[in-house]
C-alpha cells in the first residue's frame, strides 16, 4: 500500500520523470481506443453528417489518438446489422447517413476511408461486429426493406424493446459467419473483434423467448449449456473462417469483466457472492476459448476501480493476467467513468490501473472506452499518456502462433546533413512484401545499442519505396548511431541494420560503419 500511495502523491503532484516510475516503459504493448458508432456514441458525431465532416471529424480521433500515443483502433463496423462499409448484404447503417439503407452523399465507402487513414498512421484497424443485435428500439418502425429482420423475421426474438437475432437458429450462425466473411475477404483489415453482447444481458423479471428454438434445436441439453453451445459453435466458426481467408487476421473479443465468480466455480474470481457473470447470464464461456486457441486475444472490460465492492479492478486484473492460456490479454479500461464518483475523480486512478497491468508479464496492453471519453482531458489523462505512459512509441505485441515471415533486415546507403535536417537513406531489398513498417533507432555514442530500449526509437515508418527520414533533433558536434529494422504486419522485427555511426563536424557530417 506504500508504494501505491507514493504513486498517487507523485501522479498528483506531477512528479513522475520522463525515465516513469521505476518502470522502464515496454517496448511492445497494445494502446487501443473503442470508437463506437452504435447511437453515434464516438463517429459520426451525429446521424446524417455532410460527408466532408464525417471524414473530418474520423481524422481528428485519429490524429488526436495519435499524439495520445495511441497504435490501434477498434471501429464498430456493424452496430445492428447494419453496414459503415459497401455490403451487399445490409444496409447502410442509420448512425451514417441518417436512414437506414441510404448510402452516403456523395458517396464513399467509410470502411475504405477508415482503414486507408488509421494505416496512414500506423495504426491497426479491428473491425468491431455486433454479432446478434438487430434493432435498439423495436417500437420504432424505421427499419429499412433490405434489413434482414424483414427479410428473415423468424430469425429474430424480441427482448426488453430490442430485437436480435436467435443465436440458437443454425442459418443465424451460418449468416453472421458470412457477413464477417465478406469483411474480412474485401477489406484490409487487421482484426475481428467482438465485444460483450452475445445473448442480452438479464432484466429483472424477463425470460429471453427462445423456447420455440431451444425445443427445435436443444438434442436434450440443459437450456444454459444449449445457449453456451450456441456461442461456442458462432466463435469457433468465425475464428476458423478468419484464419481460411487471410492467416494474418486477428479474432479477439472484449468480455464482461467477469467470467464467473468463486462462489460458483473454484476457478472463478473473488467477486461479489452472485455477481452478473459472463458463463452464466451471457452464456460466454471466455475461458473455454481462450484454452482452445479459437481466438486470439480478450480484452475483459474491466471498468471498475480498485476497492470496488463486488468487482475490484485489482482482484479481477490479477485473475485476468492467470488465465490468458498463451492468448493475448488486453485489460480495457473505463476511461468514461472519470469523474462518476470518488474513486473515478481521483486523477490517480487510471495511472495506477495502468501501472498495475505493466507489472503482470501476461498482460499485453489496454483498451480505452471511448474515444470522446478523452474530450476535454479528464483529470488530466491525456497529458499522464503523452508525457509519461506513452511518451515513447511502441510495437504492438507478436502472436508467435499466427504464422509470418520475419522482414530481411534493411540497409543504410547514405545520410547527408542539410538545411532541414539529417537527412538519412536505407534500403530494404524486400521483393517479397513482408515489410510493412520501419522501426528507427539513436543512441548517443556512449550507449551501448540496445533494442529493446523503447526510449531509443526515433520513429515507427510506413513501408516506402526509397525509405528516408529526416532527424530535425540532432545536435552538432555530437556523435550518434543509428539502426534500423523492418517490421511485418504483424509486428515481427527483423534483425538490426548495420550502424550507422553518425558524426558532426564543423558544418558537415560525416557517416561511416566503422566509429574508429
């Protein structure tokens, strides 16, 4: 408790260095952000935007989350089986253009747009599908013809004034599967994700109607594991679709915090007696997934804070971080909540939820929910990003068991100091296409090169044909090395270029591969 309390008098006071808090910052970790469109929560900022803004205001999250620190994104693509991207199954979504089916004015695919900006940057793009919600407010008629709850209405049940679509139905699954399908197929996304809504959460007093599918389809099971099965056959089925078209595509999927309590499972966590769960009210046996490799990473919503009475963030963080199975976990973070009571107006807060995470070896990183969450800076939770938890770039992490060919290491061919900078040259010879960035390293002539030192990259570079980078930072009369890597999509790293060690004499500098 020392050591936390020591943390918060330093978070609140303003006295963490740039070097952290006796954390050396990691090289490798996903920085992500939510951006939801579901009743324009994130993007567009409202229904029938002109487009010119639509795009505008896309490129500021962007470029705001950049400066954030920020490496992926996670879009929400498909809200209620609707479309931000040229389908030809469902309609343009209402949350775009206004109506449902109506396709954007003058016209261009957002889906397109989205990817082609958030690459532009660096960033990873994970399309984010609501996989069985079909209608937010069924006693409104403003349902386009196209939409498939008029084309297939046996398909769907109606729940606490929503409609969805029966996940015990077959031709549901095989639907759903083909929709991602043709994402995944046409778009060069870098991920599917899915978040915590498979069968709705419970409602005081309402039973979910799917007796008429759970007789037609139930082979005698009991109704929880029957509904548990029908989600493990959607998850397993759109992970082994993913993986048929394009290897490289990540499936993960952002859970309730919790997968299931003590008080039922000796495998559960130490959560309040009775506590909302994923196994048991979502039927979203997380866990199982997890074990059998169907998906590849978790991101559980842990959007409560430390101390909290049924679920501490502490308690359901260190569960997390032991049952990752060899996947990938992501810890997502209730930035929204900033400022909701006492715990949340402590500036502290989010900092420490983050440094807590940084110490567990099997957590890889943090969501944000959401992205307007960060308007107006928040107990200062922008500037805490940028100038200490993030202040220096980082790789996302590798899934050593997705298969990928390491880039061939690049080269320097020459460096030259002009006007505008140090101008530096590499090449890569790479006629294969397995570079997709580069990753540029300095040290000061008495360091010893260190890669795995994030405080020494210089920049994270798109692929480019004749790669060049102009350092605006150096100083002159001061002697540098630089090295160089190439990176493959999904963040495997070649080995280092040759230095360069870099001199400035006089007005000129000097490079040479040799600093004697």
């Amino acid at each position: 408790m020392m050591v936390k309390h020591l943390l918060a008098v330093m978070l609140l006071t303003g006295l963490f260095s740039q070097q952290g808090f006796a954390q050396l910052p990691p090289k490798r970790e996903l920085r992500a952000v939510w951006i939801a469109t579901v009743e324009n929560i994130d993007w567009p900022s409202r229904r029938g935007l002109p487009v010119e803004q639509q795009k505008q205001e896309f490129i500021n999250i962007l470029n705001t989350q950049q400066r954030n620190g920020i490496n992926a994104v996670v879009v929400q693509v498909r809200p209620v089986a609707d479309a931000f991207y040229a389908s030809p199954f469902e309609p343009w979504s209402e949350y775009l253009t206004g109506k449902q089916g109506q396709a954007p004015d003058p016209y261009y695919d957002p889906l397109q747009f989205m990817l082609e900006e958030t690459h532009k940057r660096g960033m990873e793009f994970h399309a984010w599908f609501n996989p069985y919600r079909a209608i937010m407010n069924a006693s409104h008629n403003n349902v386009a013809a196209t939409h498939i709850t008029r084309q297939r209405p046996q398909w769907f049940l109606t729940f606490d004034n929503r409609k969805y679509f029966d996940p015990g139905v077959p031709e549901v699954r095989e639907y759903v599967t083909q929709i991602i399908r043709d994402v995944v197929r046409r778009y060069d996304i870098d991920a599917v994700h899915f978040d915590d809504y498979f069968y709705p959460y419970p409602v005081p007093g309402k039973n979910f109607p799917d007796n008429s599918s759970y007789r037609l389809y139930g082979r005698g099971m009991a109704r929880d594991d029957w509904r548990r099965w029908n989600v493990d056959t959607i998850i397993q089925m759109v992970g082994k679709m993913i993986k048929e078209e394009k290897p490289w595509v990540k499936f993960g999927i952002s859970p309730f915090g919790i997968w299931r309590g003590k008080d039922r499972d000796s495998d559960g966590s130490y959560s309040g007696k009775g506590a909302l769960s994923n196994y048991d009210d979502l039927y979203a046996d997380v866990l199982k997934w997890l074990k059998n490799g169907w998906i590849d990473y978790a991101a559980p919503q842990l959007y409560w804070e430390r101390g909290h009475r049924v679920a501490d963030y502490e308690v359901l963080l260190n569960w997390w971080a032991q049952h990752g199975y060899g996947r990938h976990v992501y810890i997502g973070h209730g930035l929204y909540r900033i400022n909701s009571n006492a715990a949340w107006s402590n500036p502290a807060e989010l900092p420490i939820q983050i440094t807590e995470l940084r110490t567990l070896n099997t957590i890889q990183g943090s969501i944000f929910y959401s992205a307007k969450s960060f308007t107006g800076n928040p107990r200062g939770i922008e500037d805490t990003l940028r100038n200490h938890f993030y202040r220096y770039p980082a790789l996302r992490p590798t899934m050593p068991w997705l298969k990928a060919n390491t880039p061939f290491p690049p080269y320097f061919i020459d460096a030259f100091e002009r006007a505008n900078g140090l101008n530096l040259y590499w090449a890569d010879d790479d006629t294969s296409g397995r570079t997709n960035q580069y990753v540029l390293y300095r040290f000061n002539s008495n360091e010893v090169i260190n890669l795995n030192d994030p405080a020494k990259i210089l920049a994270i570079l798109p692929q480019m044909s004749d790669p060049q980078y102009i350092d605006v930072t150096y100083e002159k009369g001061r002697i540098y090395t630089y090295v160089v890597t190439a990176l493959d999509r999904l963040q495997n790293e070649s080995h280092a270029s040759d230095p360069l060690y870099m001199k400035i004499v006089g007005r000129k500098a000097r490079f040479m591969f040799d600093p004697e």
